[in-house]
C-alpha cells in the first residue's frame, strides 16, 4: 500500500523519509511542490483545479508557482494532510478504485457530506480519518 510519500510523487518528494509525526512538519516546513500537487490529484483521479479547492490558497496562486517551487508551510500542511488521507484510505480499502468511489460518496456518518469535501479544513480531515478507522474495525456509521 503506497503511503505518503509514495501518494506525493515517491522519490521527487522533500524530506523522503517518515518514521515519525516530527518528519511531516520537517517537510512542511521545507515546503511541497507543485509537482507533487500534480501527483497528488491524479492518484485521487482529480483536476489539479479540483484539488486546489481544498487548499488555502487560489487557484490563480498555485497556477504561478513553478512545479519545482515549493509552497509555504500552510499549504504544505494542508496537502501532507490529504496525502496522509490517501494513503490511509487506500491502506483501508485495500483498493485505490474502491477508496476513490468512498470519497466521493456522500456519508451518513459526515453528515451526508463526501469524504472529500471535507479534507479543506484540519477538522474535516480528522473526521475523515476518524470515519476510516471506524471502517477498518467494522464499526459502520
């Protein structure tokens, strides 16, 4: 199953390596690229444009950063954290069609809210995790 790295571009990522909680803000701090945005939304078979709706930042913005040009922290958070998303969600489903279809669909459990929709905030992120967690051990909302 990929995890976060693999799910941003594999090797071409900053900071390479997770063992811990310490290496995601070592690498939000040395900034994500576009090239890993990129990455990002066709592994979750998005839009570059789609994917940017759930940054803080416009498209307009990311539309002007070279792919090699990282982003600041905010927004390297934000994407670590979809990308922690994903590749929890893949490792759960066993199954990134399956996981991809999940997102999409809204759920009782969110409020009727896709998956997806939710990863814009650190909050909705958590649900999505928490929600993920609860599928692993059965326990259907």
């Amino acid at each position: 199953m990929p995890g976060i790295i693999e799910v941003l571009g594999g090797k071409k990522t900053p900071g390479k390596k997770i063992h811990s909680r310490l290496d995601l803000i070592e690498m939000s701090k040395a900034g994500i690229t576009k090239e890993a945005l990129r990455h990002l939304a066709k592994y979750l078979s998005l839009s570059e444009s789609q994917l940017t709706e759930l940054l803080p930042v416009s498209e307009r913005t990311i539309l002007r950063y070279t792919s090699k040009k990282p982003f600041n922290r905010v927004v390297s958070e934000q994407i670590i954290q979809i990308a922690e998303v994903v590749a929890r969600g893949t490792e759960v489903f066993r199954d990134k069609e399956k996981f991809i279809s999940w997102m999409h669909s809204p759920s009782k459990a969110l409020a009727n809210q896709t998956p997806l929709s939710l990863l814009s905030s650190r909050f909705g992120t958590e649900m999505v995790l928490d929600e993920l967690g609860r599928i692993e051990y059965g326990v259907f909302s």
